[in-house]
C-alpha cells in the first residue's frame, strides 16, 4: 500500500453542519486540507466521505496515518 503525504503535524479544528457530507483527504496531496480536491486521481488513495451526524467542532487529521480516518487520534506525535 502507497504512504500517503503528511500534509501536516497537527489537527485541524472544524465546525461540522449536521447533515453536510464531507469528504476527508486520505493522500495529504489536497490543497483543500483537510478535506479533498481530486488531487489522490491516479493513485490508490480516495477520500473518506461521510456525512455529520451532528453540529460540532471536530479535530480532523492532516497527518493522515491516523487509526480512525478523518480524525485526529494523536498519531502525529509519533511521526
């Protein structure tokens, strides 16, 4: 499997729409970070698409080896 780019060491903080579809960058190549903007066409990578349950802030990962795809679980720590 293909290292995606760690677009960055730190999560980013966004205010999530209730019923929005988002779609997270999984490549790290995105100019949009952290979410997607096709840049991953031609590789093995594709966004993780999903839609907010709920209006909240969320901690999106930019490292983009998290455990839990989208989301900061701390894993940059160790990069």
């Amino acid at each position: 499997m293909d290292k995606p780019t760690i677009a960055g060491k730190a999560p980013l903080p966004i205010d999530l729409e209730a019923g929005k579809t988002y779609a997270w960058c999984s490549c790290g190549e995105s100019s949009s970070q952290p979410f997607c903007d096709g840049s991953h066409k031609g590789s093995s990578f594709t966004p993780k698409v999903f839609v907010a349950e709920e209006t909240k802030t969320a901690y999106f990962c930019t490292c983009k080896h998290t455990n839990n795809p989208g989301f900061c679980d701390g894993t940059h720590k160790g990069l």
